[in-house]
C-alpha cells in the first residue's frame, strides 16, 4: 500500500549543528509552523566532535547531547530518526526515505554535513577498518576493542584532526597507534610547521609513533577476513589488527546531484545561505560559504560555522531577511594536554604577509598580518588571550599600533589601545580604568554555539 505524504512547512535534513540551529531560528520567528527533521543517524542530535571522547570512555551519550532530551517535543519539532532521505524532487517539492515514505516541503534546508573519503586500497573492506566520524562509528571501534582486549595495535591513516584525535582516544584505551600521515607534517592544513614539529613532539612523548611523508598502500590479512597488518606506499610492513581511515571528509552532495541546485565542492550559497533554487536553503560541512579572511566562498567544516550558517538558514527560511557575516578556520584543541588554537591563513602563500611570532617556556605564538589586518593566528602552550586576536581578526581591525604585542607573554586585553579595549568591554570612554576590569576578558576560543 503506498504510503502518505507528509507535510511540512519546513523540511530539515540532516540533525547535527546545522539544521539544529536552523530549527531554532525558525522557531523563534514562527513558532506553529511544522518543522520536521530527517536524520539517518538514530540518536538525538550530539556533539560530534565528542565521538572521540566517547571512544576514550570519558563521555556517555548522555553527555553528548547538543540539546535536552525534550527539544523536539519543546519546540513542537517532528523527526524521522534513523531514515535516510533517498530522493530528492525539486519541482514536486518532494523528499523520498529509503522507507518509502514522502514528505513535501515549502522549504528545506540541506544540512547533510560530510561523507569519510576512503581510498580504494586493496583490504579496505577487511574487518577491523573503521572510519570515524559518526557515534555509531565510535561504538562499532569500542566493541571491536572490547572483543580484542588492549593488545590491539592500531594505524591511523591520516594526521588531520579527526586522525590525531582518534588515536588520542585509542591511546587513553592503552592500545598502540601509529599515525601514517602523506604530508610532510601533521595537521598541516590547521598549523604552520613550529605548531606541527609542537604537537609531533607531544604525541611522540605519549608513546604515539609517527610516520609522515606516506601512506598505506594495502591492507594485509592472513586470517580469514581480519586486518593483520598493513604495507605502506614503499611496501614496508607494519603489523596492525586495527586500521583507522581518517583522510578527510568531503561534502555530502548526493542529494543535491542532478536537481539543478548548483554544487562545486560543496554546495553554492549566497549570503542568506538559500542555494541556486530560492526555496532551498543549505548550510554546515555541506556547504561552500563565505570565508572573511579569504573573502571567497570555501570548505569550513567546522562546529561553529555550522551552528551560525544554521541560524542565518532558519531566519530567511522563516521569512526573517538575514545574512552570513561569513566565517574561517578555527579550531582549538588539546590533545595529550597541549592547548592549541589556530584561526583564518596559518601558512602564508607569499611575502607579502606579515609573519610575527614569539616563542617563550614552550609557548609558541605567530600572527599573519595582511595590510594591518590580522588574517591568520597560530597559539600553542598559552591559548588564553587567542579569542582576543581571533576577535580582532573578525573584526577587522586594524593592529599596525600594536601588532607586536599581539604574541607578547603578557598580552591581553589591556594591550591593545584604551579605545579599543574599552569598545570591547561595552565602557564608555571615560579614561578611568578600575583594575579589576582588566581581569574580565572574553574567555578562550569554545568551540560549539
Ligand atoms: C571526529 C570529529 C571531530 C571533530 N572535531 C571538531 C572540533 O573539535 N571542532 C570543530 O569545530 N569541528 C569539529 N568537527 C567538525 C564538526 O563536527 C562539523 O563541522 C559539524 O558537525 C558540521 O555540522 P553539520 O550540521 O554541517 O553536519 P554533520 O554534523 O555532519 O551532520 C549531518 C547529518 O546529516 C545526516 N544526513 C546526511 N545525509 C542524509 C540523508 N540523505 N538522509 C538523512 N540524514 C542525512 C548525517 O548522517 C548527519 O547526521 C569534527 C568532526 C569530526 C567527525
């Protein structure tokens, strides 16, 4: 018997950071219409870049969660959890489940976030390759390590975020990780080469070995189906019963494909994130948007981003005219106890930017600068005053005055001009600084809404 279509005024696929943020701007702007979520993931929206702290058994799903249990009911929100939307039919407004189900929209949002790129390698379907980038992905690791016990020895191929900060989770675990990384340095895209050299060094100390300058060129096994070791690119073997494929993530595009919404890399955005067709709206890893450093649409995929495109999406699907300032790179991490924040251009194509840096006790900290603009910031060891310099960065101020200061041992908010610190901290400019102001300084970078 076929099955009814649903309705929806507001179609949302995807229930991760950005259609999450999406349904709520909606929601404050028209709080009956229906809303409803495609998710083909089965839990409540969470944080996914706690996967790995899940994996390393420092936190429940429970404490994932990105919202309290009731959001949906709350905010009068209909999900379909654990369904895959198959189809898309623009003209008939129409989205097809792999169930069979239908739902017709006024307006959808696509925030289908990023799809793991796995090398065709010979081995890669063997049992014990994982890849890593959904809870489910982290619980499938978590049983085969329980099945294995500690002994396992585990290759990540891959030293980008996502590869550095599964093998810090398999190492809390007490199992061997070796990274294999292609580049000459790890997280090469998101640190300059003295943040690299800090964090190798770092992982080095806690036992993880790395190999950099190649990949895994098979996977082995001489048990029936199972993961014994792999060769790299120059045919050298490592003995292994795990095999992490972090390489990337590329944009989920499947559903867009073939509907006349135009897609480069990710989908094309405009400014109130509404894509090719007016009445689709996109936003998150998905999505090419506005970069403010670069000042050109890109691949951010980042939390924040996400969240931000999400609201932005909500707001004009809700009828609300808003529009993306635009976002950058940022990322702050801490793996194996060094704090490290990097925003916008870390690695300078020419000479015609501005490298300041300053290395004191194992604290490293470099700025771009671009014609008095910050568009680039490197922290290590010392991360507390980086949202100060990535505040600058975003708003485009000017820091010829005092661009030294900005890598400074004692920076902070009190070193840039009176003017601008106290524009920072909402005072009028009455020359009288009371100094316990000088301790209320935005926190460090958060990464999430
Ligand atoms: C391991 C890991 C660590 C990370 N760490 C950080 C970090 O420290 N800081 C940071 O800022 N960012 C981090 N990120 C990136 C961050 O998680 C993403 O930028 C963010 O989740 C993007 O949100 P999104 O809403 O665009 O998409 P996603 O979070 O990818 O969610 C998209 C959702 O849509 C679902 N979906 C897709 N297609 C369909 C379909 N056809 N039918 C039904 N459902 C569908 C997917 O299953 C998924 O649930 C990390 C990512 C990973 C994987």
């Amino acid at each position: 018997m076929a099955k009814s279509v649903v309705k929806a005024k507001y179609l949302i696929i995807g229930n991760s950071a950005g259609g999450i943020a999406a349904a709520e701007a909606i929601r404050e702007m028209d709080k009956a219409g229906e809303i409803t979520i495609i998710s083909d993931e089965p839990y409540p929206a969470y944080s996914r870049p706690l996967i790995s702290e899940y994996l390393a058994k420092r936190c429940p799903l429970e404490k994932m969660l990105f919202r309290p249990a009731d959001f949906y009911e709350k905010n009068n929100i209909r999900t379909f959890l654990d369904k895959k939307a198959q189809h898309l039919d623009i003209d008939k407004h129409i989205v097809e489940l792999e169930s069979g189900e239908k739902i017709r929209w006024e307006r959808l949002l696509l925030a289908t976030g990023g799809l793991p790129i796995v090398p065709e390698i010979e081995g890669i379907g063997l049992k014990g390759v994982f890849t890593f980038t959904k809870l489910d992905d982290a619980k499938a690791i978590d049983e085969f390590l329980s099945h294995y016990g500690i002994k396992v020895r585990a290759i990540v191929i891959g030293g980008g975020l996502i590869g550095v900060g599964v093998t810090e989770a398999l190492v809390k675990r007490g199992i061997e990780a070796t990274i294999v990384e292609m580049k000459e340095r790890i997280l090469n895209t998101i640190l300059d080469e003295e943040g690299s050299t800090l964090e190798e060094k770092t992982l080095t100390e806690a036992g993880v070995e790395i190999i950099t300058g190649h990949t895994v060129g098979k996977i082995g096994s001489y048990l029936p189906g199972e993961v014994t070791g792999v060769n790299l690119d120059d045919t050298r073997p490592i003995p292994c019963e795990l095999v992490i494929v972090a390489i990337g993530v590329r944009p989920r595009l499947d559903l867009a494909i073939g509907t006349g919404i135009k897609v480069n890399r990710g989908i094309v955005v405009d400014h109130r994130m509404a894509t090719s067709n007016p009445e689709v709206f996109a936003c998150g890893d998905v999505v090419e948007a506005h970069d403010f450093i670069y000042g050109e649409n890109r691949l951010t995929p980042i939390w924040p981003n996400a969240y931000m495109e999400g609201r932005v999406a909500g707001f004009n699907m809700a009828g609300v005219p808003t529009e993306y300032f635009g976002g950058t790179a940022l990322n702050s991490l801490k793996y194996f106890g060094l704090a490290v924040a990097s925003a916008g251009m870390v690695n300078p194509p020419d000479d015609s930017y501005e490298v300041i840096s300053n290395r004191y006790d194992h604290m490293y900290k470099k700025v771009v600068l671009k014609d008095g603009l910050v568009v680039g910031m490197v922290f290590a060891g010392d991360i507390e005053k980086s949202g100060v310099v990535f505040s600058l960065m975003k708003d485009r101020v000017e820091v010829e005055r005092f661009k030294q200061a900005l890598v400074a041992e004692d920076f902070s908010l009190a070193s840039l001009p009176e003017e601008m610190w106290r524009a920072r901290l909402g005072m009028p400019n009455s020359g009288f600084l009371p100094p316990t102001i000088l301790r209320e300084e935005p926190e460090e970078l958060v990464l999430g809404e």
